[in-house]
C-alpha cells in the first residue's frame, strides 16, 4: 500500500475544515458496470496498493418492483407483479405509482426501515473498520427516489399538478430514513452518504423556487437528524447544481460529490461555497479517464486538487461515478497513485 489509511480523526478533521494532514479517499474504486468482468483479478491487485480511508457500509435497501430480502413487502413497489408496466431510467425500472388514485394501496405496502436482515451485512463488516471514519448509506434521497416511484415523466407534472402528494410522499420517506440514520448511529457510524441527481447538464432539473417549497424542508430534516446523532451528511448528485448550492448549505450538508466535469466549474465553486461545505471531488469518468494518456490523467487529478485544495482542508477525492470497463487499467493506477500521493 502506498501509504497507511487516515484515522477516523484525521478524516473528521478534513471534512470540517479544521486541519488536513492527508487528502481522505473513498468512492475512488468506484467500478462501473463490466469493469470487475473485464481485468478480473488484475484490478483488485492493483487497487490493493492504495488505501480506503473511509469504511463504508451499505445497509440492504428497499427493492424496486421486487423485494431484496425474504418479505416480498421488502420493496418500494406495491403491485403483485410489473410485467406490464411502463418502464423508464433507459427503460430498465418500472414505474411503481403510475396513477396517484393507487396511493393508499402504495402506503399501506411501504416497507419496513426496521426489516430483518437490511443490517446483516453492516453489522457483519463493522469489524474492517480498523479505526477508520465509518460511512453508512443508500442511494436515492428524494428526487431520485420520487422519479423511481413515478417515472421522470410525471414526476415533471407533478412538480406542477400534485406538489401536495409528492410533499406527502417525502416526509413518509423522511419517516423511513430517520429510522435507517438512527440505526446506523446506535452502530458508531461517523457520516451518512446518499444520492440525488438533481442536475442536468446545464442547470437543476426543478425550478430553484421548486427545490426551496417541495425539497429544502426534507433535506434540513434528515441532515438535521443525523446531525443531531453526530453525523455528517455526504450527497452525490450529478449535473450542474450550482443554482442549488446555498440552499444545500442551508440544509446542512456537509459534503458535496462530485462537482462535475463539465457541468460545474470545480475553482468557481470552490471560491463561492467552499469556506461553507466540502467537497468530495469527483475525476472525470467521462472523459479524462477513458480517452486520456497515463499522463494526462495524472495532471488532470493534479489540476483537480489544486483547484479544490486548502491547508484547513474541505477536500476529498474520488470517482466521479462508476468507472467503465473502456477505461484503461493503466489510467486507473495513475488516478489512484496521484489521489494518494500528490499532496
């Protein structure tokens, strides 16, 4: 290994801007789709030699159309079957509430956030932790989880038509999600990750004055609550949310990911939100990583953390999103070793 993980303390320190010793990675062997398939052993040896500063731990969420555990309940759906039903998301997931009419059906089959087993594997894996900083979470917050219960369609109408249901539908899930924070606190965790696109490649996906009504109040309340358990609040969300950021700070969150490339200007941001959150910086997966050399990747994650970093810290590193298996192994070394030692 290229050098020792960071503590637990060294990581809280550089996520509250109060000392950096060492930059902390996670979400840095972030392998996309087909990649593990394609270099096979040869990528876990490689990723051997750099460090997991953080040991995060999913718990098992919800399914979709169908449960992840034993209780088919175990589920955000609620029909007995979605063979026929409309798909979306690259026509890969159904759309599980096509019709509000099917609300109470829906409620009355919404999972359980205390299901046996979600915790199995987290409560398995605590022992890894070797004093790292432990990082709990799921993916989908409350746009991503609204257009997979919808369908991005009427979810697009509904941010007109039926704000009221959708705003009912966040604070059941806030409900479930404060239950899954406090689970993870009762373990010592030390933060909670979760996702939200809520950008497009030019701008949010929802009016500014949409997010503030129908978003801000879910967000202050489950960064609140794990706050209140004494945790910090990572998000990933990708496309340009630069017209979303104070109201991010406003909620409380700790940490953005990825600041895109391409969408959003990673010195910009810096100098406007930086002093007020930190940023889990995000190399270019699109891009820079598939399609550059050896040494244009290393100056791209050099330029990367020059644009983000500061002596009090605020900075972390990792993928941007799922690597692809047209990436070269090669690259992905040279992104690893620059996170790892270039400061």
């Amino acid at each position: 290994m290229v050098r020792t993980p960071m503590t637990k303390e060294q990581t809280i320190k550089a996520i509250e801007r109060e000392g950096c010793e060492k930059i902390p990675l996670v979400l840095h062997k972030w392998w996309g789709n087909g990649l593990e398939e394609k270099y096979g052993p040869a990528l876990q040896k490689m990723a051997a030699n750099y460090p997991d500063d953080i040991c995060s731990l999913w718990y098992e969420a919800p399914g979709s159309e169908d449960s992840s555990l034993a209780n088919p309940s175990y589920r955000w759906g609620y029909k007995k079957e979605y063979a026929s039903a409309e798909r979306h998301s690259i026509g890969s997931d159904a759309v599980l509430l096509p019709d509000w009419s099917e609300w109470d059906r829906f409620i009355a089959d919404f999972p359980n956030p205390n299901e046996p087993g979600n915790f199995a594997e987290v409560e398995k894996n605590l022992k890894n932790a070797h004093g790292r900083y432990l990082l709990g979470g799921w993916w989908r917050l409350f746009h991503e989880r609204f257009w997979g219960i919808r369908g991005m369609e009427n979810l697009m109408i509904d941010y007109f038509d039926n704000m009221d249901k959708l705003k009912e539908l966040g604070w059941k899930l806030v409900e479930f999600y404060t239950v899954i924070i406090d689970r993870y606190a009762a373990l010592g965790f030390d933060g909670i990750f979760s996702s939200d696109d809520l950008g497009h490649q030019a701008g949010p996906m929802m009016d500014p004055d949409c997010f503030r009504e129908l978003y801000l109040p879910l967000y202050k309340e489950v960064i609140g609550h794990a706050h209140r358990k004494g945790m910090h609040f990572l998000l990933h969300s990708c496309g340009d949310n630069t017209l979303l950021m104070d109201m991010l700070i406003e909620a409380g969150l700790d940490v953005f990911h990825p600041i895109q490339k391409g969408c959003m200007d990673e010195k910009a941001t810096n100098e406007k939100f930086g002093a007020k959150m930190s940023f889990l910086a995000g190399v270019d997966v699109q891009h820079l990583l598939p399609e550059g050399s050896v040494e244009e990747v290393r100056k791209g994650v050099r330029d990367l953390i020059d644009a983000l970093w500061k002596p009090e810290g605020g900075l972390l590193l990792a993928a941007g999103n799922g690597i692809m298996p047209d990436t070269p192994l090669e690259n992905i070394d040279a992104m690893l070793r620059e996170m790892a030692l270039y400061k």
